[in-house]
C-alpha cells in the first residue's frame, strides 16, 4: 500500500499516534528513571490536544505547527532505526552516508507533515489504552483503540528501551497493517522502478508515495 494513501485512509490514526509520542515525551522529561510504557502513555494526555485545539483555530498548518509536532515525535521516535530498518539491511549497507542522513531526512519530515495534517480535526476523539504486551525486559507493545466518526480502531505501538532507560517508539500496526513493513514495500518498489538508483529513490520517496 502507498504510504501517502495509507496516512489519508487512517483518519484519526494520526492523532493517536502523535498523542502517545507526546504523552512520553512528557513523562520522560519529568519522571527519572522513565516510568512504565503504560504509565507513561497515560500521563500527559493533554499536552497534544492542546496543541491541535489552538491549532484548529488557524485551519490549515504552517512550518512552526509542524515544528511543535516534530519537537514532540523527537525525543520519543527512533527516526534512524526505522529509517535504516525502511532502507533494509542490503541496501543500507551499499548506501553512502550522505545517502543514509538524505533519506533519514525526508522519510522524516514526509512522517511529521503527514501526521501533523491528520492530527488537525479530531482533537476530540477517544483515546483508551487498552493493555501493555511484554516482549523482552526492553520491548513491549502499548495496544490502544480509538474512537473518531462512530468507528474504532485498534493501534500497537512497538516500543523499546534505551540503554538510558528511555523507552522510543519504532513501529506501528493499524487495524492490522504493519507501517514499517508497508514503508519497507514502498522503498522496494522505489529501487525496482529506478533501477537501484538509491538517489532517485530518495528524491522521489514522497512522489512515489
């Protein structure tokens, strides 16, 4: 599935996740050591729909918008992991660093521009975690349901701790979908239709999407 299309299908999918990364975000600078994912999730539920509610004033998104959500995601969302894990292995290896930090770069504002345009408008939606699965000591998954326009949909955030004890999100499921996997897909494509040309992909990353 298209990245770009996959964000627009998820309606208020967005809000929830920028809710979590928020709420962690919060609670990590405030609790040492870091509290439990799931009290971590649960503590700061206001900080983002302040955000959105001042922001719905304006009606459409302008660059210090998108910076308050990107200092929010920071602190709380491995960008490199997920970016080398989107790149795979094979490629990653074979890419240059300038190659590694381009993509790095725009995999990551393509994240926080989609999320912060679907944040807008469901600053009232329902949020409820619904229960922390264990993986290791230093991997759990936060599952979460979210209500928005008489639907509800079911979120699992994969988490991992630092070895600082900071806990950093590194992927999401939605209703099934695996998001790390669907960016993976888009960047195969990418290399299949631009002849391994790892340049082209990144500078079409969102064109393609």
């Amino acid at each position: 599935m298209k990245t770009v299309s996959l964000f627009k299908s998820l309606f208020g999918f967005s809000l929830s996740i920028a809710l979590v990364w928020s709420q962690v975000a919060g609670a990590q600078e405030s609790a040492k050591p870091a509290a439990d994912p799931k009290a971590i999730v649960e503590a700061v539920a206001q900080e983002l729909f302040g955000l959105v509610k001042a922001k719905n004033a304006a009606k459409t998104p302008d660059d210090q918008y998108y910076k308050q959500v990107e200092k929010v995601m920071d602190p709380v969302v491995n960008f490199p992991f997920i970016a080398g894990s989107v790149m795979g292995k094979a490629t990653y290896k074979q890419a240059t660093p300038a190659q590694r930090e381009q993509f790095l770069k725009v995999f990551k504002d393509g994240m926080v521009k989609s999320l912060a345009k679907g944040i807008l408008g469901y600053a009232d939606s329902k949020v409820v975690i619904a229960g922390v699965d264990t993986v290791k000591a230093d991997r759990v998954v936060v599952k979460q349901e979210v209500s928005a326009e008489g639907a509800t949909h079911k979120l699992d955030y994969t988490m991992v701790k630092g070895k600082s004890g900071e806990w950093k999100l590194i992927n999401v499921v939605l209703n099934g979908v695996n998001l790390g996997q669907s960016f993976s897909s888009q960047f195969k494509a990418g290399l299949k239709k631009h002849n391994n040309n790892i340049d082209q992909v990144i500078a079409n990353w969102l064109a393609d999407a």
